[in-house]
C-alpha cells in the first residue's frame, strides 16, 4: 500500500515518520524529504530511530488534543478535563504553530476529536504549510458520518478499542461503543483511510490481544497499536489495579501471531517517555519518569514553544 509518510534530514540521518504506526525509521537509502508517498511494507521493513539518541530539535512527533468534550466517560482517559478549550481562532493559530514547528507527526485527539467541526480544517492547515503528517485518534462513535470529509485531511485514523469483544470493549466506553466504533472502521476503510486499531493494554483486556488482531484484519484494518497505560489523568485511580509491568506487555506482545499485512506495535512507557503533548488550552507538556508524570507547562505562542526542556529530546 502506497501512503503518505514524513522524511526530515537530522544531522545528516534521515528519519521517516508513520502517522498510523506511531513509529519513526531509518532508510538504508536516500528519500526526499518533507511529505512523501512510500510503500507501507518497504518503511515496516526499515529499522527503527531512536530519538533518544537522534536529539532532534523538534519533537519527530506529537499529540495535540484541541478539545475536551467527549461522548464517553472512559476511566482511562489521559485528559486533563479541567482545563478550557481553546476558541476556533486560537486552533487556528496553533495549528499555524505546528506547521512550521519541524515536527514530523501529528497525531490529533481529544476529548473526542471528531465533535470538532473544524478538524479537516485544522489538519489540511498543519499538513500543507509544513512538512507533517497527521493522524487522528478517535474513540470511533462518529468515524462513519465523517468519514468521507475526513479523506484528503488526515493521513491515518487511529481507532481505540479496549478489547476484541463488545462485552469487555463495552465495560469501559459504555453500551453501543463497540459497534459504533467497528461501524466505523468500516466506513473508514470504505473511503480509503488507512486505519489502526489502538488498544491500552490492562490487566482486564491483555487476553483480548491476539483476537484483536485478527479483529483488524477481519475489519480491513492495516494494524494494531498496543498501548502501555499510563498513569495519567483519570488513568491515575485504577492505575495499581489495572498497570501492567512493561515486562509483562512485552510478552503479550511477543506471544502475538500476527496476521499477514498487519502492522503492530507495541508502546512501552520507557518508550512514552518524554512524549510531548499541547493540550486544549494552548500549553504543552511531555511524559517524564518513565511516562508517570507530566512536566514543563509552557504556553505554545510560537513554533519554538514546542521545543520543550526536557532529559531526552522528544519522541
């Protein structure tokens, strides 16, 4: 499958970003830079960057939730529901931040990005004044009503499901969750959205792993994105009941048989670490301790506001 993917140029090594995985590479040979078309299977094959030990200036990705409502109650949820959310003009002005941040990914999510209205907007404007591709993270519940107006403006959708059954899906996100989300998968696939599944790995759920899976590949998903649970925002309350070590989603990961056309990745909290993140109300933050707590608040008024201080150059 030919899609959309990020090229940049850091010290003389080029990195090329996934909007759909998440995951950052290293060609073994030359790309052009800035937003390129490339084979899926020939990036899934490269090695993977450490931007530990690249330093980029510029965080290669980020998270950008612009929003704070949401139709669900997750009690996973990362989000810092106190804070305001930012007015139509001031998106507008972030999203012109972003642009021409150097960063390589863009991931938007919320609050539940899709009750934005202008979200194709905001991503057509971070995609086509700089050199980023965009993702969007949704809880699926109105993925098949937007869609269509979706394609063109984001690079990938990143679906969340809590599991491969409606019964454990529906535990956490509530009744009708689960069949509108798989609604909406299909109808993204249907459009022609490269679609990833993403699933927070719980002590509750981790048994779903495998099936979830083959779930995509039923669905016409290209991947699964499994997510270590963080110990933020709501997460905080269930987190000594529910927190795997990362030792143990290492070895739900590594039991995996993976379908074929599948792309899977695992994120580790050490690999959450120092993940930045501009929340709703136009101050970023990144995951420091291991990704159990955040730091550096700083009000984004510029390009350069996002270059955060950090121990390790962003993720």
């Amino acid at each position: 499958m030919i899609r959309f993917f990020a090229a940049a140029s850091i010290d003389g090594t080029t990195v090329v970003h996934d909007p759909a995985v998440g995951s950052n590479h290293l060609p073994p040979q030359p790309v052009p830079l800035g937003r390129v078309a490339l084979d899926e299977r020939q990036v899934a094959a490269w090695p993977e960057a450490d931007p530990a030990r690249l330093r980029p200036s510029a965080p290669l990705s980020m998270c950008w939730s612009p929003i704070v409502r949401c139709n669900l109650a997750c009690p996973h949820c990362l989000d810092d529901k106190t804070v305001r959310e930012s007015t139509s003009t001031e998106r507008q002005a972030l999203a012109g931040h972003i642009a021409v941040s150097g960063v390589l990914g863009v991931d938007i999510s919320g609050g539940e990005p899709l009750l934005l209205g202008d979200l194709p907007h905001l991503a057509r404007a971070i995609r086509e004044h700089g050199r980023a591709v965009v993702s969007c993270t949704t809880n699926g519940w109105h993925l098949a009503r937007r869609a269509e107006e979706l394609t063109g403006a984001i690079d990938a959708v990143r679906v969340s499901l809590d599991g491969a059954t409606e019964a454990t899906h529906n535990t956490w996100r509530g009744e009708e969750s689960f069949q509108r989300a798989v609604t909406g998968i299909r109808g993204a696939v249907r459009t022609g959205l490269r679609v990833q599944l993403q699933m927070v790995l719980m002590r509750s759920t981790h048994h779903e792993a495998q099936a979830l899976l083959d779930l995509a590949a039923q669905l016409g998903a290209g991947g699964v994105t499994f997510l270590q649970m963080l110990p933020i925002g709501d997460g905080a309350s269930i987190a000594a009941e529910q927190m795997l070590t990362d030792d143990q989603a290492r070895d739900t990961f590594s039991a995996l048989d993976i379908p074929d056309g599948i792309r899977v990745r695992l994120r580790t909290r050490g690999s959450a670490d120092g993940f930045t993140v501009l929340r709703a109300d136009g101050y970023a933050w990144r995951n420091t301790g291991g990704a159990t707590a955040i730091t550096a608040f700083i009000p984004v008024t510029g390009p350069q506001d996002l270059r955060l201080p950090t121990v390790r150059s962003g993720s």
